[in-house]
C-alpha cells in the first residue's frame, strides 16, 4: 500500500504535542507500506518557521523509512484569529502543491485540526483515484465557536458547510474519542464509517527513579501537584488551578508545579507573583522524553477544562502520561476524560471549575499517602491493559490496511 499522509502538525518523538501520528507512520512503514508525509515546518508551541523553509518554501528528507515533505506555513500565528487563519490557509496552498508532486497513492489520509487542508487534499485523492481518509483529533469548527473567535452567522454556516463537505467525502473516519463520535453521528454522519482510536500511553523502558528526580528538581519533601502541558485559549483551565493553589495558600509542604508553555503563560506566571502564591512553580516546556522523570517527581497530577459541553470531547495527551505515571489524578474535568477515570479509578474527578472540589481532593490525597499510592497503581495497570499506544497503533493499522484493500 502506498499512503500519503497530510497533516499540518506533527510533533517527533522528543518534541511536545501529540506525537500519536509519528509512531503510526512509522508503525505503516515497518509493516511494509510505502509511506509519504507532506506537514509543515511551523513549530505549534512557539510559532516559528525555519528560515531555510521560509526562502525554499519546500524541503524534503526523511523520518526513518518515511518520506517527508515539509512545506511553508505563515508563522505567528498566535497572534490573534486573522494570523491564526492566514497560516492554516497557506499550508492549506502549499500542501496542496506537495501532494500534486507524490507519486499515485492507494489512500490518502488527513489529520485534521482546522479543516482547510481538507477539500484540497480530497481533490488530489479525487485526480489520483485514491481512496480518501480522515483523521478527526479536534471538532472544527466547534472549537473555534465554543472559544469565541468566530462570531459571524455567515462565517459559522460557511464554516459548516464546509465541515459536513469533508465528513460525508471521506471514505472513513477515524477520531480519538467516543464523546466525539457521537457528536459527529449527530451531524449526521453514519456511525459505521467511524472509528475510535484513543492516543494511548507510551511506556518507557526504563522507569526513571523518583528520589533522583526529585533531588534533580529540587522538590524536597514537599507534597507535588504537578500539571503538563499548554497554557492557550483552548487547552487547559490553567486559572481554575491556580484557584485552588489560592484556596490552599497556607496548607504546609504544599508545592503546584505547572510545566510548559503557551500564549497565556505570562499572564498566569503574573497572576501567581500578583497573589503571592509561593506554592506554585512554573517551569519551562521540556522534551517528551523529560515528561516521565517529572511525573516520577510528582505525588499527584492535575488537570483542568472549562465548564461548558464542548469540552466533554477532550481527550488530552497529559491524561494518558498521567494514568500511565502510577500517580493519583485530580481532574476538574466532564465527558471522556471523567468517564476514563472513574474506569480506572486512579483519582478524583469534580465538575468543571469546582475550586473547593479539587481542593478537597488535592488535600485528601496529600492526607492520605495509602489512598493516592492505591489510586496510582490502579491507574498505572488501567492504562498498560486498556491504552496501550502500541496495541492501539497495530489496530490502527489493520483498520488502514482494510479500508484501502477494500
């Protein structure tokens, strides 16, 4: 088989994101499938473009036995919904290019976060006669109306129309959530022609040592509540944390440790020196492969999503280190995320933006080293008999291998 993959983003093994599609390309790849990758030289976290890429607009080379081509994008786009827009739109150009330029491909499949790249990729998969595939891992363009950035009623049935277009084009579907499933069987989509694949978790060969770790971040003996991941419009209820870090100012040996980056960490990192908040440390965006020495470090993780429907779809890379850590979760979550935990039962879950619920669970943890040593462990054996992102990826694959051969 001979697939070309489109996608706008794709994080590497040693880089932050979600780097599911890394690994399923090369899972393609070693099962003897010709595999060619067209995504963009933008860097998701900071923004930026490689000024080689910037001047060449092209550049090809390779990801192990996968070929790449990675195209031009508007940096900056985290600058506001305008240079957000422009540079989904000129990846949307260049990918176009690209994928004109590879051989004939048996399917070709697109990763979706916006849908713009999507009806040109269909185009190609239409002059080649190739079967077309869709990967859904964000519900365009909900998440833009649900965050506020897209108000206009003309813009939002554009937008729709546009949305329902690549859904019924596709010859099959796959997303990383059943909360999302359902919402996509509600627009009307047939339930038989989707299929849920969750990210997974990774294990790593060799469990890192918690008194290392700690000695190495300087964490003492204090108690850690430890997040990861992005501070943006669409990621994370970073300041419901840092209520609870309010709440919770004058409880001893007390440490929030928030690890990452993104467009409003300045204002969080200001709002903690604003509040005095001495027990909440920020530090920098680390590589993937640091993630499981700083959740050895951590006594229990934390997570939090806004109130509101829309973000019941969530299935957040975080969550899947978090179960597999053997660390006891608190998640001021609702959907998938609090249904997986309450699977697992590896923590507490309190509905979104409960402050004192998450408090009250953050200090019965601290107050009770049995329970969170308890919920950790049944986390940690959820996660390696349930989510395993190597026996998802081989599923995966035969569900490729079978939609194209069909």
């Amino acid at each position: 088989m001979r697939l070309l993959f489109v996608s706008q983003f794709i994080a590497r093994p040693d880089e932050p994101g979600q780097n599911r599609i890394y690994d399923f390309l090369q899972r393609l790849a070693d099962a003897g499938h010709d595999v060619r990758v067209v995504t963009c030289g933008l860097h998701y976290i900071r923004a930026t473009i490689d000024p080689e890429l910037a001047r060449r607009k092209f550049l090809h080379g390779r990801w192990g036995r996968v070929e790449v081509t990675t195209t031009y994008a508007s940096p900056g786009f985290r600058a506001g919904i305008v240079a957000r827009l422009r540079s989904y739109l000129s990846f949307a150009w260049y990918a176009f290019r690209a994928c004109l330029r590879v051989e004939r491909p048996d399917a070709l499949m697109v990763s979706v976060q916006p849908m713009f790249v999507a009806p040109l990729a269909w185009i190609v998969s239409r002059l080649r006669r190739a079967r077309f595939l869709l990967e859904v891992r964000d519900l365009w363009p909900d998440t833009a109306i649900a965050l506020g950035a897209v108000r206009s009623r003309l813009v939002v049935f554009l937008a729709r129309r546009l949305e329902m277009f690549v859904y019924r084009s596709a010859d099959r579907i796959v997303v990383i959530g059943p909360e999302m499933k359902r919402r996509i069987v509600a627009k009307g989509i047939p339930e038989s022609k989707i299929e849920v694949i969750p990210q997974g978790f990774q294990p790593v060969d060799v469990l890192p040592d918690r008194l290392a770790a700690r000695r190495r971040y300087g964490f003492g003996d204090a108690f850690v509540v430890m997040f990861t991941g992005s501070y943006g419009l669409a990621n994370n209820d970073t300041n419901t944390i840092l209520d609870a870090a309010l709440a919770l100012r004058e409880e001893p040996g007390l440490l929030f440790v928030l690890v990452g980056d993104g467009d409003r960490k300045e204002e969080y990192v200001a709002r903690a020196r604003a509040q005095g908040l001495d027990g909440v440390r920020f530090l920098p965006m680390v590589p993937k492969s640091e993630v499981p020495s700083l959740l050895a470090a951590a006594d229990a993780c934390i997570m939090a999503l806004p109130p509101g429907d829309f973000w019941k779809i969530f299935l957040q890379n975080k969550f899947f280190d978090y179960l597999g850590s053997g660390r006891p979760i608190v998640a001021a979550v609702a959907g998938d995320q609090a249904d997986l935990l309450g699977l697992s039962r590896a923590g507490f879950t309190v509905p979104p933006g409960d402050v004192p619920g998450l408090s009250q669970a953050i200090l019965r943890l601290k107050r009770d080293p049995a329970l969170a040593r308890e919920m950790g462990e049944r986390g940690a054996r959820y996660a390696r008999t349930h989510l395993l992102r190597s026996a998802l990826l081989d599923r995966y694959v035969r569900l490729v291998e079978d939609w194209v051969a069909r």
